[in-house]
C-alpha cells in the first residue's frame, strides 16, 4: 500500500516575506486607487501611476 505514494517536492516554499510583500500591494494599490472624499475624483497622476503598477 505504501508503494502508492510517492513523496513529491513541493516547488514553492512558504517565506513570512510574503505576507510582508502583500501588505506592501494592498498599501500601494489603496494610495494610487482610494479617494477621501465621497464624489471626488482621482487626479491625472494618480490614475496614470495606478495603471503603471497595476496594468489590466
């Protein structure tokens, strides 16, 4: 029965510098996309550096 199984090397492997990366992203993506105010409106720049980091 154990024959079936066959220990394979999982290619990635789990860093805390991860999740440290993701909440650098989710930072990043709330100051080019979030506005304050309600019914404001994103400036010029901060769409064009949004669509530079963060494209489709």
């Amino acid at each position: 029965m154990d024959e079936l199984f066959i220990p394979v090397k999982c290619p990635f492997k789990f860093n805390p510098l991860h999740d440290m990366e993701s909440l650098w992203w989710i930072a990043t993506w709330t100051l080019y996309y979030h506005v304050d105010q309600e019914g404001s409106w994103r400036s010029s720049e901060q769409i064009t550096q949004f669509h530079k980091l963060f494209p489709g």
